[in-house]
C-alpha cells in the first residue's frame, strides 16, 4: 500500500545554524556541540554522537543558530548539498544546514532514509552564484512518503541493518589495504629512506624498453558499445579497475595509440587530476587502452609488477610525486618526473615474497568488492520498494 506523501513543512520544523564570530575566542570550547558538513561527510552511520568543536553559551547568544534536540536530522543544504545524519545528543549547527526536527508522527530514523533518498532531487532544485544552495522554503516543499509509525521503524530497521553489513565489507577491504602495507614495510622499509640499503634505480630504468612509460588517448570520442575499452583516473579505485564502468572507443582511435596498449599486470599511475593513484590491469583488460590522464608502466623482467605497485602506493612515494605536481585547474606531474621516481630494488625472491601476499590478498579484495556491489544492488532495491510500500 503506497503510504500519504506530506510536505516536510507538514511534518518538521526545518531550521537554520550559523556561526559565532570567531575573533572572539570567549564564544568557543564550550559545551554546545556545533556541527559543520565536513563532520558528518565521513561518518559511520546515521548517528553523529558529538562534533571536534563546542561553543560556549555566549557564542551560542551571540548568532542565529539553533540547539537541535536529540534525534534531529541533519540536512548540508550547501557545499556540499545531501549530506545527512541524525544528532546524538544536542546540538547547533552552522549556516550550511537545514536540520529537521521531527514532529511526533515522524520517525527520526526513517526520515534519515527518506533524505537520503531524496537529496539527488533536493539538489536539483538549488540555486546561487558562488555555491549553490537550497533555501528553506525549497526543504519545505520537499515531499516525502509518511506511513505510520510502525511501518517507518520497520523500513529504517531494513535499511539500516544492510547498511550495516555493507560497512563491515568495506571495512574488511580496509584492513586488508592497511595488511598490505605492513607487509611491505616489515619486508623492504620506507622506500624512500631505503633502511635496507637495497640499489636504487630510476624508474624508467625498471621499465620494458619495448613498452616505455607513456600516456594514453587525447580524445577517445563518443562511447562505442562494441569498440574498445579505456581506463580513465575515474575508473581506479583502491588499486582496482571498475571494469564493468569502462567506456569504449572505437578500433581505429585505439589503433592510433597502440603504443598505450595494456597489457596483463602493467601497472597505471594517474598523472592528472588525482595525481597517484594506482592499479594492476586484469587479465580480461589485455588489449584495452588508457587516457591522456593515466601512464602505464609495463615492469622489466627486474621488477615485479606487485612490488612495483606496492612501492608508489606506500606514502614516501605518493609524497615524492606530490611535490612534482604542477598545474592550475589541472594539476598534473610530468612522464619526465615520473620517469625519474626513485625506486628501492631488492632481491628478486623477496619481491617474489610479497607479491604471492599481493596476490592472495587481491583475490579476497575482487571477492569484496563484489559483495559490496551486490550489497549496493540490494540496499538500492530494498530502499526503492520500502518507498513504494512492498516490504
């Protein structure tokens, strides 16, 4: 049974923060927790339990802002616009909010879920110069599904719990990033300050002379279903290729940067935009191609791919890159200095070592990845037929 919709003007009271002057060091470190968007842009869940600044009573005074009760929702209605989380004690917020108070026929939870859903839709409806932004009247009139009581503890039980499950996934894929990395460092050192001694070479001298260090495709054009596949920065994530979201091109552009062919285990850098990311191209994407925006680096039979890899994720590197980043809207690193990145070479059986423990640790990290995608598919579906009245 599909459930009234109602205005949340109907059902809440929709309030404002803002921000006590800040060359007035008496109106802070109080006991009022304030809330900006970025506290709440990472958190684990609906609940936001406190915030890393307080406001004394006299900043509390001294502006517009309003202490939110227990259990209110909180909406960023600017920079960014759709965040959303629920106060766990009370609070204030600044000026980048429209919080809502639930009124008695309306379960905090479920409208957390209710926001959530709708915030792509809220967005479209901002306006402003410098930022965009939603205004008060605009949350008013945002409609949304008000079963009773029951029902909605029901449908955020749902929800909640696979959201849940979804958390604990990626938070296996964390530890078995932060696994990694420990066994790398424990087996060779930072390998910037190269504790082990190991012989240093340029990266370029790691290189297949027959596959040197380049970018890919300047204007891959209009997607081609049939064509070939190429990997942009968007699609590297976490050391992975989101292969099922690659755009294709056709064969005669590809033909024309065959010299960026990929190949099984070339590892791809992004050298613009997100300058540093990483991943290790699969078996299936033989043959694909990349972007202007990425190098691939095909490993000499000196260097395992795996090491290779391991060695410019770990954080001496990515800082090593970092400080060659030049550009103004785009920054970017040169293939001359990537060429010159200074890479530890240890003996081939220890990168050996760590690259079996990269291998298992990707076939678990691919198994993950899945599940997550599975668990968005449902949460997705679950969310769409709890709206609609079907569970």
């Amino acid at each position: 049974m599909t459930a009234e919709t109602v205005r949340l003007a109907d059902c809440c009271e929709i309030v404002s923060g803002a921000t006590p002057r800040r060359d007035h060091p008496e109106y802070w470190g109080g006991d009022i927790a304030w809330v900006t968007p970025k506290d709440i842009r990472d958190l684990d869940g609906a609940i936001l339990a406190d915030t890393p600044e307080h406001i004394t009573k006299a900043g509390y005074e001294s502006c517009s802002t309003h202490l939110l009760p227990e259990g209110s929702v909180l909406f960023s209605s600017r920079a960014p616009i759709g965040l959303v989380a629920v106060t766990g004690r009370e609070m204030c917020t600044n000026q980048g909010f429209k919080s809502l108070i639930p009124g008695p026929d309306v379960d905090a939870g479920y409208l957390y879920w209710c926001l959530k859903r709708e915030a792509p839709r809220i967005a479209a409806k901002s306006s402003g110069t410098t930022f965009t932004e939603i205004s008060r009247k605009g949350m008013e009139q945002v409609k949304i599904p008000l079963p009773p009581l029951p029902e909605q503890r029901r449908i955020a039980a749902i929800l909640d719990k696979t959201a849940a499950v979804r958390r604990k996934r990626e938070q296996t894929l964390d530890l078995a990033d932060q696994f990694l990395r420990s066994v790398f460092l424990d087996l060779f050192g930072d390998p910037v300050t190269n504790p082990r001694g190991w012989p240093v070479k340029k990266l370029q001298e790691l290189i297949d002379p027959e596959r040197p260090i380049t970018y890919g495709i300047l204007k891959p054009g209009p997607d081609e279903p049939e064509g070939v596949p190429y990997v942009r920065v968007v699609d590297m994530a976490d050391e992975m290729i989101k292969v099922h979201a690659l755009r294709r091109t056709t064969r005669e552009i590809a033909e024309k940067y065959r010299r960026s062919k990929l190949q099984k285990v070339d590892v791809l850098l992004s050298i613009r935009g997100h300058v540093g990311r990483l991943a290790l191209v699969p078996a299936e994407l033989a043959g694909a191609n990349i972007t202007q925006d990425t190098a691939r680096l095909a490993a000499s039979p000196d260097i395992l791919p795996e090491y290779l890899l391991g060695a410019l994720s770990t954080s001496g590197l990515q800082q090593w890159m970092a400080r060659c980043v030049k550009g103004g809207a785009v920054k970017g690193i040169n293939l001359g200095d990537v060429k010159m990145i200074p890479i530890a070479v240890p003996p081939r059986d220890k990168q050996e070592r760590f690259a079996q423990t990269y291998r298992a640790m990707r076939s678990v990290r691919v198994l993950e990845v899945k599940l997550v995608g599975r668990l968005d598919a449902l949460h997705g579906s679950l969310t769409q037929r709890a709206f609609r009245g079907d569970i």
